[in-house]
C-alpha cells in the first residue's frame, strides 16, 4: 500500500506523519520525499478499512498537509522501473556496478552474454563473470577515463565499454560507480545493417538487389511494381493470403516519397467498414494515397459510389498540387470477380487498370531460402539472439513444403523453430510443420506408377539441384553414384 501526501515543505513534516502511524503498529516499507512535487510517499503492508480511514483523516488535520491519497508506485519507483524497461529495450546488454565492483543493476541481456542468469547476477561482484578486469581495484580516475576492452567469455567474444556513473553535489561531480555497455559482434554487425538498409524491412530497391529475388515470377512482379509506382491511375494488387501484398504496397510507398514526396499522407481503410455513402465519400476526400484492403468486401452502394468517384474524379489536381492514387487490394482472381462473385465486374476493370499479382511462394522457389534467411535475421534481432542460419537439410525441407500460408506462415514456422532451438543452426527436424504436413499430393500419371515415381523424382531433383549445384554434390548428398545422378539429370532436362 503507498499514500502520497501533498504537504508543505518544512521542517518535522515527515516526523509528524510517522508518529501517526506508530498507534496502528504498521511495518514501514518506504518513506521517500520527492522535494519537486511537494509530495511524501509512505510505503506500508495493507492494512484493514477502519484503520486507513483513521489514518488517513489524522494526516489531513496535520497542519500544513494538502491532499492524501492512495497510490501504487512512488516516484522514485515509477523512475525506476521506466529505467529498467529504457534499459531492458537496448541492444546490448548493460550492468551498472559500485565502486566496489559489485553489480548494483543488470539487464537480461547482459546475465545472457555472462552464462548466468539475472538472479546469479545481481549483488555479486563482477569479477567472478568477467575474470579480464579487476572491477574491485578500479580507481575513480581509471573509471572517469573510460575503458574498451574485448573480452571473452564463454568462449564468446564481447566488446565491453566501461562509463562513468557521476552524482551532482553543489561543489562537484563524485563517481559513484560505472555503467557497463556488452556488445557482441552479431549486435554490432545487425546495427551496422539496420543504418545501412533503414528501417523498412522491405524496400523496393533493396528488393532488387537482394538473393531474395531470384525467381523470375517475383522479379517480374517487382518490375511490374516499379512501372506502376510513379503513376496517378488505379491499382490492384492481388495475391494470396500472406503472399506479401502490404510488403510490396510499402515498397511501392517508400519508392514514391524517396523521389521528393515524403510528406504524402497516407490512408488505409478495411472495404467491410465502409457501411454507409457518407463514410466513403469522406474518406476519398483525403490527399495522398487511398488504400482500400479486401476491395471484395464493398457493399453494392459503396461499388456504385466508389464507380462513380473514379470516373468524374481527377487523381492529381494539379491547381492546389493536390495528390490522390487509389490502390485496393484483394486476395481473390480476376477469375473470381469474373465468374463467382456478385462484384461489379465494371467496377474491377476499373480497379485493375494496374494490376500487380504477388506471385505464391510455391511459384518462387529460388527465393525461399533469401526470403528465410531475411525472417531468420529479422527474428534473431526481434528475441534479441546471436544469429542463426539455415542448414542445407532445413533449406531442402522448406522448399519441398507447398506454404498454403505463404509468407505470414513461413514466417510463424521460423519464428517458432528460432526461438525453441539452441543450436545455431536450424535443421529440417527444427519445423514441427513437416512431420504433419503431407506436402505436395501426389496424382498417379497416365495410370502408370513408373511415370509417377519419375515424375515425383523429377521434381525433387531439380529442387534439390540448387541446393548441391554440382552432379558430385548431389550425389553424395543423395547416397549415389556420381554416373547414376548425371545420368538423371540428363534425363529429366534438369541443369544450372
């Protein structure tokens, strides 16, 4: 239980307020004066009704007190918790020590780096973790200069930088200990990546230059995206669910604000929640760009009202340099608001003047394994853990699975698979989807199990191939003769 009291500033305040508390023989657990506020806090076990409400109308008859009220925290401890969180979201790991060296404050992340964990961590020397240093025999002079050294502990190699912890009096600044900052090389190189690339995970020239696109299908796609990026016209863009559509509309976006645009306004809006005309007209009524998701979902109304919008309305004004583009995506075919759906089909062709189809990822193949390392990477930075890469096994594995979920579910199986292991490489037995899944079904071809068997050996073969991009390779991957695989791969057309 914690009471704030707003009183006066003078003196015996605090030993007026503490007598009152000895008739009720009440344990004290905090007695803090926060002179800014004008404010002491009193700390104390709960107590029973009757008793606080005593309690508390004796402080109000104390001269000079204001207010009483009850609280959860103290300022001291709201300030101190928000510095634990500040410090518990930083990169590296941190530990704050007295002149003594013993360990006064720590974050996860730091207990991690050492081996121990934060309760082995906390009130004990430092010496007994990092052996390089003797903390207890540091000098107030040596701790003012600073000090980088790299360390190893564990067998893993640290750069740690040592700081100063100064206190303010009126005739000087007195050390009071150090602050302590542990950075690995993974951190380090993940940061350096981070200011390089900035923080959007998927640019569109950055998609250009990355092994994440090497499928012709998806390069073709992000041509297609660049085109259209510049244009004032409508534009769709389709795809299955989880397939990228947000990822390659961001992308469109930043290329668009990164020539002279960046403070265009975006607005986003589910087709479902546009329920009645006035919604709809307010919303095409802001600048910048109008995104319309599950474009499907648009009541007939809204169909003829949104129709109607597109052919009377300019897209850029060039008067009152006004700008709007109109982008709505769907997951559904152009199959499907042709044939299944009750949709305008007038008003589709309109919407679809620009149509952009992000390609499956069972139609990409050769960009699996880019587009697993960068969510690998995006993971291990995101549970704050030294990088974890992808063995040939879990590649081979993630590239025979058929991804109903396309991305949103390849990124579910990674996270999982990252943030069970504890190895630093992930393998195939790391994806608990493979042992249930039954992947790719299987047809027989022309009633002949033989042709079904090649078929089946045929596609495996060219999905392995890139993987182990020699015959010897293969082989010794497949437990056969070098002879016997280029004889196949002669026979099923399969090359570089």
């Amino acid at each position: 239980m914690r009471l704030a009291i707003q009183c006066e500033d003078r003196i015996g305040m605090v030993h007026e307020v503490l007598k009152l508390f000895a008739p009720h023989r009440i344990d004290m657990r905090l007695i803090e004066v926060d002179t800014a506020r004008r404010c002491l806090y009193i700390g104390f076990p709960d107590i029973k009704f009757d008793s606080l409400q005593q309690l508390l109308a004796a402080i109000r008859r104390l001269e000079g007190v204001e207010d009483v009220k009850l609280v959860r925290f103290s300022s001291s401890e709201r300030e101190k918790n928000t510095l634990a969180q500040i410090l518990e979201a930083l990169p590296d790991g941190v530990i704050a020590i007295d002149l003594k060296g013993n360990v006064t404050m720590a974050t996860e992340l730091a207990a991690k780096d050492l081996g121990v964990s934060l309760g082995e961590l906390m009130n004990k020397p430092l010496n007994l973790f990092i052996k390089a240093i003797n903390f207890s025999k540091l000098s107030g002079a040596d701790m003012k200069r600073g000090i980088t050294k790299r360390i190893r502990v564990h067998r893993k190699s640290l750069l740690m930088e040592l700081q100063p912890i100064k206190v303010s009096t009126e005739k000087e600044d007195i050390c009071a200990g150090a602050v302590i900052h542990l950075k690995s090389e993974t951190r380090i190189d993940r940061q350096s990546e981070r200011f390089r690339y900035g923080a959007n995970e998927f640019k569109l020239e950055q998609y250009f230059q990355s092994d994440m696109v090497l499928s012709s299908t998806m390069g073709a796609c992000l041509i297609q995206s660049k085109r259209f990026a510049m244009l004032n016209t409508p534009l769709m863009i389709s795809g299955e669910t989880g397939s990228g559509k947000n990822s390659i509309l961001n992308s469109i976006i930043e290329y668009w604000k990164s020539h002279g645009y960046e403070e265009t306004q975006v607005h986003k809006r589910a087709a479902v929640s546009f329920q009645t005309q006035a919604d709809l007209q307010l919303f095409l009524l802001a600048p910048g760009w109008l995104i319309i998701e599950g474009i499907e979902g648009l009541n007939d109304t809204a169909q003829a009202q949104l129709a109607h919008w597109i052919e009377t309305s300019k897209f850029i004004v060039e008067d009152d340099h006004v700008y709007r583009r109109l982008v709505v995506l769907t997951s559904f075919s152009s199959h499907y608001f042709r044939e299944e759906s009750s949709f305008s089909y007038e008003l589709y062709l309109q919407l679809s003047q620009q149509n952009i189809d992000v390609p499956s990822l069972r139609d990409r193949l050769d960009d699996i394994e880019g587009v697993a390392n960068e969510i690998v990477k995006q993971v291990c930075g995101h549970l704050r853990v030294d990088s974890v890469s992808l063995s040939s096994s879990a590649v081979t594995a993630l590239k025979m699975y058929d991804w109903p979920g396309n991305i949103a579910e390849l990124k579910g199986v990674l996270y999982s698979a990252v943030a069970s292991t504890e190895r630093s490489e992930l393998v195939a037995e790391d994806f608990s989807l493979f042992s249930s899944s039954k992947g790719r079904q299987l047809e027989l071809v022309d009633n002949s199990l033989d042709k079904t068997i090649k078929e089946w050996e045929a596609e495996l073969l060219r999905k392995l191939y890139p993987q182990y991009p020699s015959t010897r390779k293969l082989a010794s991957a497949l437990g056969l003769s070098h002879s016997a695989v280029a004889n196949k791969l002669r026979d099923y057309a399969i090359g570089k």
